[in-house]
C-alpha cells in the first residue's frame, strides 16, 4: 500500500491554518479587556428618592439612590459613593455606600433641616468627577404656639371699629409659620361685634380678624383660638378701651344727628350750627364761651358733668310753628352755671334740669312732693 504523504501534509497545514485563524479572532482586543466585565466608573446618575416634601426635622420617605455606570452605560459594581447634606441644614445616616450588582448605591437616611424650605444633598462616586445633586422641600410641622402680631391694646370710640384689626402668628416647634390652619376670633367681654371672625393663617402663619367694632365705654376683650390642642398661648386675648374723644371745634362748624362726646369746649369765637335736629351726649364737662345756633330745630343736650355757659345756646325761629314748637332741653347731672356773657335765647319749648326723671308730671298740682325737685346751681 502506498501512502501520499504529500496530500496528508496538505491537509494538516489547512487544520493548522484554521486553527490559527480561530485563536487570532477569539485573542483580538475589548472594551472592557477581554474578560466581558464593566470598565471603570465613569457616570453617577440619580435612581430615586428625588424632589420629596417632608416636615423639618423628619426623614424623607424614600432614601436617595444612585447608579454608577462604566463609558458602556453598564452597572458598576462595587465602587464607594459619599452622601452629604450641601443645603438646608439636617444630617445623614449611612453618608458612605458601595454599589451591589446593579450598580446602586443607597444614603441610609436623610432628615431634613428644621428650617422650613429648600434642602438638597449630594452623591459622589469614588473615579467619577462629576457629582449629583437631590432636592426635597420641609414643610412646617403641626402649630405649637400663637402669638399676637398686631391691634393690641387699642382705644378707639364705643361703637366703632379699631384701627388696627387684631392678627395673631401660628408656628410650629421650630418657628416655621404654619398655613391653611383655622383660628376663630370672638367677642369676650365689653360687648361689641366682629367681621371675619373665622379666618385661616396665610403663608406667613397669619391670620387677621376682618375688624374689630367696641361695645359701650370701658374696657373690652377680644380672644383669638386656633383650631386643635397643645398650642401654648391658645387662645390670644386682645384689649382695647371703647373711650369717647372730646368735642373741640377750633373753627365754625356744623353738627347734626346724635353726637356723643367725652368733653365739650365751645371756645370763644366759634360758632357751632345745629343743622337739623341734634342730640349732643357728653360724657364728662361741657364749656361753651363760643355760640351753639340752632334755627328752630330740636336740640338736646346732655352732659354728665358740670355745664358752664358763658356765651350763647340759641334755638331761635323766624316764625314759631304754629303746631310742633322746637324743643331745647338741657340735662346738665354736674350742675350748670350761666355767667358772664351767658345767654340763652330759644323759641318752643325750653328746660334745664341735673336731674332727667323729672318729668312735667312732677309739677303738676301735688306733684312736688316725691320726688322733690332740685335747683341747677
């Protein structure tokens, strides 16, 4: 038998070839050195727990997390990642974490500051110069104390509003103003009434009563409550004084209607005209050195304390009705002296007396017994 070991040398030079041709292009170079692995991190990318809202001094719900890449965009496992607070204020737990296998890496938690507002924390990776940044905002917690703000102790005259509507500030533990909560504002004491008494804190934590209107003279109260328990200094309370201002005119003038006054000083010189009927009510003294002129109209005047004429109370009429004479009554409780120049001039009906249950009755046949009458001195 002969053997071609020309055709056999052929053949294996061809495997051998093949074989060569195999080893270079399974050796050939890769991205990632020829081991099919990740490369070196190369990107931090934020994974959750991004734009949370939370209250101050509380953890967020979700703690941040981020993923490390390599250039290929794939998970890089096992490289450290620093977390820290960069605003806000607050603290971490768990600020160094390493990437598992899906390249995330997770703070352990991140409680915000006490301050309500903007609060952000960063995320580097250990090769990777570019870091990321998470946002969370903390809002005010549950209110904790109420203070007045504005339209306290005011004096202002019975029967009308304060200038200043009383306002009260909510906060929480930490001084944040707390909003969109309920205060009540009521009347105590004084009588007196209020509008919008049921008001909500704004954005600053205030809430403000829509006014405040006094009851008679003295003292008054006004209380403000929010909504809810344990808020120190709940309820508020206002004061205020319902206290009449005095009647001075320093120039001519005109009066009508119901007038109340705590003094009254006519000075020398000045001329008050009664326009219309007029009631004059002052709680204290009265001087008149000037002129009060009515022209057959209905004119009362009623002072608490002393009455000192020493110009001129007119009620005069042109012509006297023949069938509704004007009336001037004085009520003088200190007592009224005329002197001087002091004048009375009226037409109708006239009467002066420091005691105003006396009635015309009082006079009639027998009637001066009870009660007796008294002489205005």
């Amino acid at each position: 038998m002969r053997l071609d070991v020309s055709r056999v040398s052929s053949s294996i030079g061809a495997v051998a070839l093949l074989l060569a041709v195999g080893t270079a292009c399974s050796s050939g170079p890769t991205d990632d050195g020829g081991n099919g692995q990740p490369g070196p991190a190369s990107a931090v990318a934020k994974q959750g727990g991004d734009q949370q809202v939370a209250t101050v001094g509380t953890s967020v719900a979700a703690a941040p997390t981020v993923k490390v890449t390599d250039a290929q965009n794939r998970a890089v496992s096992g490289v450290s990642v620093t977390f820290a607070v960069a605003s806000g204020g607050g603290s971490v737990t768990g600020a160094t974490a390493t990437t598992d296998a899906s390249g995330v890496a997770a703070v352990g938690s991140w409680t915000l500051g006490t301050a309500a507002g903007a609060n952000t924390l960063t995320a580097s990776a250990t090769g990777v110069s570019a870091s990321v940044t998470f946002s969370a905002t903390g809002q005010a917690g549950p209110p904790t104390d109420l203070v007045k703000a504005a339209g306290d102790n005011q004096i202002a005259p019975p029967g009308t509003a304060v200038n200043v509507a009383p306002q009260v500030t909510l906060t929480d533990e930490h001084g944040n103003p707390v909003s969109g909560h309920a205060v009540t504002f009521a009347v105590a004491t004084g009588g007196g009434s209020v509008t919008g008494g049921n008001a909500t804190t704004d954005a600053n934590g205030q809430a403000t009563v829509g006014s405040w209107t006094l009851g008679a003279a003295g003292a008054q109260t006004l209380t403000a409550t929010a909504a809810g328990n344990g808020v120190a200094g709940n309820p508020a309370t206002f004061t205020a004084t319902a206290q009449l201002d005095p009647l001075e005119p320093s120039q001519d003038t005109t009066l009508s209607g119901t007038v109340t006054a705590a003094t009254l000083t006519v000075a020398a010189g000045v001329t008050v005209t009664v326009n219309g009927s007029l009631t004059l009510n002052v709680s204290g003294a009265a001087s008149i050195a000037g002129s009060i002129q009515g022209d057959c109209v209905d004119v009362a005047l009623n002072v608490d304390g002393a009455l000192a004429l020493t110009g001129t109370l007119a009620n005069d009429c042109a012509a006297l009705p023949d069938d509704d004479p004007p009336t001037l009554a004085i009520v003088a409780l200190g007592g009224m002296t005329v002197s001087g120049a002091g004048t009375i001039n009226t037409s109708g009906d006239f009467s002066v007396t420091d005691d105003p249950t006396i009635t015309d009755a009082d006079f009639a046949p027998g009637g001066f017994a009870a009660p007796s009458s008294r002489a205005i001195v």
